[in-house]
C-alpha cells in the first residue's frame, strides 16, 4: 500500500512542490501568487490520482459494485473543491491576498487528502 500510496500522490505532489518553487524563484511573480496557483494545481492533481485508483482493479474489487457511483461522487466533490478555490481567487477580493492564498492551498490539499484516504482505506482491508 505504501508503494501504490507514494507512486499515486508522493510523486505527483513532490512534482507540483518544484515546479512550484521553481515558477518562484525563476519569475516575477509574488509568493502568495505562487501558493495560490499550487493549491489549485493540487485540485488538478487530485482528480489525475483518482483515475489513477478507480483504474486499479484490485481497488475497483475490493469496492464492489459501487466503484462506479463512488467515483463519479468523489470526482464531483473534487471539481467542487476546485471551483471553491477558483471562486476564492478570481470572485472575492475582500479577503486579501494572504487569507486567499490560504482557502487556495487548504482546498488543494483537502483534494489530495479524499484521495489519499481512500487508498489508505481500501489498501489497509
């Protein structure tokens, strides 16, 4: 489970942390800026992990039949998650920068937890 765990999210996650760093320090723009961009890249990840589980046979048996309905589930919340930080950097501005970039970054790596959570459930029965 560990190897399916840090081969599904570790990698994916650890991409988006250097390409992160690396738009900082090789651009013009700010760090908060950054963070904001990174936390709805995590949203983007996280559905790219999910078809990565629910295209795990082993995954989709142990879910039985309602592998299908979950996953359409999960993707949805996922896409909400997005669209929550989208909203909070594009629509609402009287939060400020750093209160935004925090929505940002918690609704990324709340859609790279649903994931993770449930690779840990499934592979831990």
């Amino acid at each position: 489970m560990a190897l399916l765990l840090s081969a599904s999210v570790g990698i994916p996650v650890l991409a988006l942390i250097v390409f992160g760093v690396l738009e900082w320090a090789l651009g013009q723009k700010d760090i908060f800026d950054v963070l904001q961009r990174a936390g709805l890249d995590l949203c983007h990840v996280s559905i790219g992990i999910l078809g990565g589980i629910f295209l795990n046979q082993q995954l989709e048996i142990q879910m039985g039949r309602a592998a299908a309905i979950i996953a359409v589930v999960v993707v949805l919340l996922e896409l909400a998650l997005a669209a929550l930080g989208l909203g909070f950097r594009n629509r609402v501005q009287t939060l400020g920068t750093q209160t935004t970039t925090y929505l940002c970054v918690f609704m990324g790596v709340l859609a790279v937890a649903i994931p993770s959570g449930i690779l840990v459930w499934l592979g831990g029965s």
